[in-house]
C-alpha cells in the first residue's frame, strides 16, 4: 500500500506533514471567516430587509447607502481586494503575510456577499406571516427574532452553506499570494515546481472539505423542515 502511494503520489507521499499543516490553515480560515463574517452578514442582511420599501422599519437612505456600499464591494474581484487592503491589513495584523493576515480581506470581501444572500432567504418569508405579527402588535425587535429568523432559517442555513463554499475558495486564492493553506501549496509545489500529484491532492482535499459543508448543511435543513 505504502509502495502503490509513493509510485502513485511521489511527491505528496515525501510531504505529509505539509499536507496536513496546510489544510490546518484552510480550515483556521474558513472557519473564523465564517464565524465573523456570518455574524456581522446576517446583521447587514436584516437591516437590508426591515429598512427595504414596505419594510417594517422603512428608511430609504440606510437601505440605499447599504445597497450600494454591498454592490461596490461585491464588485471587486477577490484578488484586487487583497492588493488594496493590504495597508489596513497590515495596521490590523501587523503584517499581509498568513493566515490572520488573510483573515481581514475574507471578512471584509465575505461580508457583502453572505449580506446579500441573506437578504433574499428572508425576503422568502411569507408576508402574510409578517403582517399576521405586526396585526398582533409585535414589536419590530420580536419580528424580526421570532418571524424572520425563525420562518427563514432553512434559506439562512442554504445560503450559509454555500458562503462557506464560496469562502474555501477564497481561501485558495488567498494562500496564492501568501496566506498558506491549500492554495498556497498548490501554487508554491504543485505549479511553480511542477509537482502536479501535489495539485491533485490539494484539489482532492478542497473537494473533501466542499463536500462536507454541503453535506452537514443538508442534514441540518433536513431536520429544520421535520420539525
């Protein structure tokens, strides 16, 4: 077995302990830019909703300075994102190089794409349920715990799970101009060197990691929708 991995996989098999500090850093970012940007998404997303025409809390100015602050940032391709925030980086960090130094482009270019996602999950939400609450005298507050998030928490769990998708493979990118991780390994062996077993594993194990999140956010809808 082990002499069927070294003819298959000879580059890779010389470096296992690489691999594995590799993925450890795809996953360091992943998740803190999922946790942080996750937070700070679903807020963007309701007030995106509530403040919206025929919102429950309508104000035109914040709903139009936010929907086009989102569509701005959202419109700057990942790797140019990376290039003009590497001064603030650098200010928050202390340096562009790493995965906490990744960390800030992912949330920042994370934030308007998972903001706007949530948007239209909650904008599913049946409005006969809204204005059932608001005939009962809700609080806009209780709206918006008890009928938004809770009515449209199967299409915020699907829009979770392909932000976090999308977040891997950012941090692919990110790690081909510094962060670490599996794109970086990829890069740095697998392409500059010509290794291309190396690229294999590194695409294998970003399936791996893709597959999983889809696989747990499936679960999770599952359930939601049983109970």
């Amino acid at each position: 077995m082990s002499e069927w991995v070294q003819q298959l996989l000879p580059n890779a098999s010389k470096i296992p302990s690489e691999i594995i500090e590799a993925t450890r850093q795809t996953l360091y970012m992943v998740f803190w830019t999922s946790l942080i940007a996750g937070v700070l998404g679903i807020l963007l997303g309701v007030v995106l909703v509530v403040s919206r025409k025929d919102g429950i809390l309508e104000n035109r100015f914040i709903y139009q300075c936010l929907d086009k602050v989102i569509n701005i940032v959202r419109s700057i391709p990942f790797i140019i994102l990376l290039s003009l925030l590497a001064l603030f980086t650098r200010f928050i960090v202390g340096t562009t190089i790493g995965e906490k130094a990744a960390l800030v482009p992912l949330v920042i270019g994370v934030i308007p794409f998972f903001a706007r996602q949530i948007e239209i999950a909650l904008l599913e939400v049946n409005p006969g349920v809204i204005e059932a609450a608001q005939a009962m005298g809700t609080h806009p507050l209780g709206i918006i715990f008890r009928v938004y998030l809770v009515e449209g928490l199967a299409g915020i769990v699907r829009v979770s799970a392909l932000t976090i998708i999308n977040v891997i493979g950012l941090t692919t990118m990110a790690g081909a101009v510094g962060a670490g991780g599996i794109g970086n390994l990829a890069i740095s062996r697998g392409y500059n060197r010509f290794q291309t077993d190396i690229t294999v594993v590194a695409t294998l194990i970003i399936l791996v990691l893709v597959f999983i999140s889809q696989f747990i956010s499936n679960l999770i809808i599952k359930k939601i929708k049983h109970t």
